[in-house]
C-alpha cells in the first residue's frame, strides 16, 4: 500500500474537492496522518457521528496533536453544539497556545453562546496572532455590538464584508441582529438608532451605487413602486392592500417588486391591485435594481425594515430617484439612499426619528397606516371574568418580542391580582419545549405559572375568536405590538400598553 499524501489531501479538502480528497486517502497507510484524514473527510462529508468517534480513538490512544480537538471543536461547531465545541478548542490552545485559527474558531462559537466579552478577548488576541476570516471579523464585530461598543465594531464588519465571499449572506446576519437589539432591552433608544445607522452605512459602503434613471415624465403618470416580501397570508398584506387599492389610478402608475416564493390566494387579490407586478425572489439584486431603473420607476417604496428577506441591498443601489421607508418595524434604515420615512404624531411624537434618523421623517396628519379586516367574528356580549370570577389577561404576539422586562411586568401584574391568569398564544407555542422555556422564563421573573395557561395552533379563519377568552390584553415592552393590538381592538378587548422612546415602542 502507498504512502499516504497529506499535504495534496488536505489541499484538496481546503478547495472544497471531496471527490479528490476521497480519491487520495482511499491509498492510505494507516498511519497517524492517515486515521486523522479520515476524521477530516468524515467531517466534511457531514458524517458528524463518525467523526467524532475516529477522534475519540485518536484521543484516547494517547495522541496530543492539537489538531484532534480543534477537529472535534469543528464538528461540534457544525451541529451548533456550541458549548463542546469552545471546550475542545480550548483544549486545542492550551496544546499550541498561539493558534490563532483555534483561537478564531473559540471566539466565534463564544459569540454563539452569547459570551460577548469572552469573545472579544479570544477574537482579539486571535487578530494580533494572525487575520482573522470573514466570519472572524464578524464574530469580533457582533460583540462588541453587544458589549455596548458600537463605534469600535464597525471597521470590523467593515473588514467582514470586505473578506465575505457573499457579502449579502452577511447583510442577512446583520439584519437578524438589528431585529434582535430592536425586540430586546439591551440597547438604549439612542444607541439603537445608532447601531442602525452605523451598520446601514457599513453595508452600502460596501456596495457600489447605482444611479437611477431620470426620465421626463412630464406626459405620464407618476411611477410609484413598492418592494416588500410576505405579500401573501401574512401581517403585512392588510396593511399594504388599502393602499394598493385607494391610489388614484388617472395619476398614480403603481408596480410591485415581490419576494414572495410561495405566493397564494392573498398574492393573487394583490397581484389585481396593482399596474405592473414582478417577482424577485430568484432574481439578484443587480437584477432587481436594474429592473427598476429600466421601469423608471419614480417614487420607490421599501416596507418592513431589516426583518426576513428584506432586501434592502437593492436599495441601496439607488435605483429610483425618490426612495421611501414605509411600515418600518426598524428606528430607521440606516441607508443615504433612503430620502424619506413616513411617520406620524404618535410615532414621532417628541421628535426622535427626525433627530436619529438617516431619513428625512415625513408626518401624516392622521395615523401612518391603514389597515382592513376579511373577518369580524361575533364579539362576547360580556367580558369572560364576569362568568368566571376572575380576570383573564392574554397575549398573543410573536414571542420574540416578550422580553424579560415585559414578563416582569406581566408577573407582577398576576401577583397584583392574586386570582388572575394569563393565557399566551404564539408561534412555536404550541410546542411542549417552547412552553417549557416559556414557563421557565416566567419562573425566573417571578410569574406564578400555575396561572399561565397556553392557546394552541388556531386556524387563520378562527383566530379572531380567541380574544373572546380574555379579558384585557397585555402589550409587550420596548417592542409594542401591531397587528395583535389591532386584533384585540376589532374584537373589543382593551390593551394595556406602555409609550416607547422609538416608533417600535409606539405602534400600540
């Protein structure tokens, strides 16, 4: 049998070719080399299992190559095991103490666990050691995020997109944690509204510009265009439809840019409301942003802020001359390229969009949005309390948005009102693990969860009905509802809300 190549093996590993990575170390030798290569292959191949069995023998038999626990540490990280995965890459740093890439590797699963300053001071010393990679600088710039260091943080992801193979991939995790820092309590409203504009400014930095076209549009109609996922049977569709519908066609040309990979029956009654309609979900950004300027699009509307296939690169290219952030669940987009926000008394009400954001705040005299109804269920001729004898609070938001501080708000009202019960409905809520942690969270803010009762999966035609089980509704805190305060009102139940310092604090 021929000797084994490692150096060619691992060459073809680090190019991503399994196929010759399988083909040299099918002539192995079964040496040292060889059993760890077949840990390595067993690893990229995603036979986790496997791998770590061939490194437990590897371990046990003696062997103290750092490389078998920064291996392990791979694995682990793989399966998002990110606990096992920082031990065994501490244990490969305390067998060759410089390794930065160990030390990389540790930093980045720290920032998974949410050890933020941990993490700062393993992906630091990793960077005086060696560069760090894409995902390295990333990791060192999420937290010191989340450490408070907004300002130090940004020439990191800064260098995080300058080294990314897809830059966008990375916006996407961006987006994730603006929508995290928004729905918590971490963050001062100051700091989150700059936190907002210091990652809108790293990612157009990161983009070359388009310029739109400017077209004579003095024998046409005004071009007005929205861009915007969830046009289906989402939250979003009922706020949009209205505004689809009530535009005055003899002076308003009105297209539509959807991500909707799945439309359905919403998708369709939209699809009639509008001129022009094109999807975009298996198009590029480029292609989008060229799509609009060859339409001459000019006013282009942007709804839902950094939330889920939001495309916001496109954007920030600049492909119309007027571009407006409407419905935004953000402070603010963050981008130049937007010009305007719509906002109104109450979501701007002491002035801090129009002093923090990037967008010029445009005010409606009335409210900043429209909304209707396909239902109006029959509504409880008395609150459920007076048959019951006690009170019946309920919330039935995402429970993204129920923060500690809103449990402890929530406890201390039940212990207020020692017969009172809380009844929660939401997604994922329906899970035994999901209540499981949802209790424990109760628990730990002091909520007596003996009185916490849970609403199941409810079919979108009967969801309404709900409400006629509770009492009063309890909002959220810093992240108010919307469409479930709403919901609550058209069913007539009152909802207890508290006033925030962003326009995500004040849509209830």
């Amino acid at each position: 049998m021929s000797g084994f190549d490692s150096k060619a093996f691992l060459s073809a590993l680090a190019k991503g070719d399994l196929k010759a990575a399988s083909a040299l170390h099918a002539y192995g030798d079964e040496s040292f080399a060889w059993r760890l290569g077949k840990a390595n292959l067993a690893y990229h191949l995603g036979r986790a299992p496997e791998a770590l069995r061939l490194l437990k023998e590897l371990a046990e038999e003696g062997n103290q190559h750092p490389t078998i626990p920064f291996l392990e540490g791979a694995v682990h990280q793989s399966r998002g095991d990110w606990f096992d995965s920082v031990k065994a890459y501490r244990r490969a740093t305390l067998l060759r103490p410089n390794w930065f890439r160990a030390l990389e590797a540790m930093g980045c699963s720290l920032v998974n666990l949410k050890q933020f300053r941990g993490a700062v001071g393993v992906l630091r010393r990793a960077r005086i050691l060696g560069a760090l990679s894409a995902d390295g600088e990333f990791g060192l710039g999420i937290a010191l995020i989340r450490n408070g260091d907004i300002d130090t943080a940004v020439p990191h992801l800064h260098g995080a997109l300058r080294l990314a193979a897809d830059p966008s991939l990375l916006f996407e995790q961006l987006s994730g944690v603006l929508v995290a820092a928004s729905l918590g309590d971490a963050l001062a409203a100051d700091e989150l509204m700059l936190l907002h504009r210091a990652i809108g400014k790293v990612f157009e930095d990161s983009i070359c510009q388009r310029r739109h076209s400017r077209s004579n549009r003095e024998k046409r109609r005004l071009k007005v265009a929205y861009i915007t996922p969830n046009l289906r049977a989402h939250v979003l569709s009922p706020y949009i439809e209205p505004v689809l519908r009530l535009h005055d066609r003899r002076k308003v040309h009105v297209s539509v840019y959807a991500h909707v990979p799945e439309p359905d029956h919403v998708t369709k009654r939209l699809i009639s409301m509008s001129d022009a309609w094109t999807f975009i979900h298996e198009m590029s950004d480029d292609a989008v942003a060229d799509r609009i300027v060859a339409d001459e699009i000019d006013i282009l509307v942007h709804l839902m802020g950094y939330w889920e296939n939001n495309r916001l690169p496109i954007i920030a290219r600049k492909p119309a001359p007027i571009q407006v952030s409407y419905l935004c669940q953000s402070p603010t987009t963050g981008l130049s390229a937007v010009d305007y926000a719509i906002v109104d008394q109450w979501v701007d009400g002491d002035g801090g969009v129009t002093r923090m954001a990037s967008e010029t705040a445009v005010a409606l005299n009335t409210g900043f949005q429209i909304s209707s109804y396909d239902l109006a269920p029959p509504i409880s001729e008395a609150p459920p309390m007076l048959t019951r004898g006690f009170p019946t609070f309920g919330s039935f938001k995402n429970p993204a948005k129920i923060s500690d501080a809103t449990l402890n708000l929530w406890a201390e009202s039940l212990q207020i009102l020692g017969t009172a019960r809380l009844l929660v409905k939401g997604k994922g809520l329906d899970m035994p693990d999901a209540r499981a942690a949802f209790r424990a969270r109760f628990r730990n803010q002091g909520g007596p969860v003996d009185r916490l009762d849970f609403a199941g999966w409810v079919q979108s035609g009967s969801f309404l009905d709900v409400y006629n089980e509770v009492d009063v509704a309890l909002d959220s805190t810093p992240f108010t509802g919307g469409r479930t305060t709403l919901d609550a009102i058209w069913m007539g139940v009152p909802v207890v809300t508290l006033i925030g310092s962003l326009p995500h604090g004040r849509y209830s």
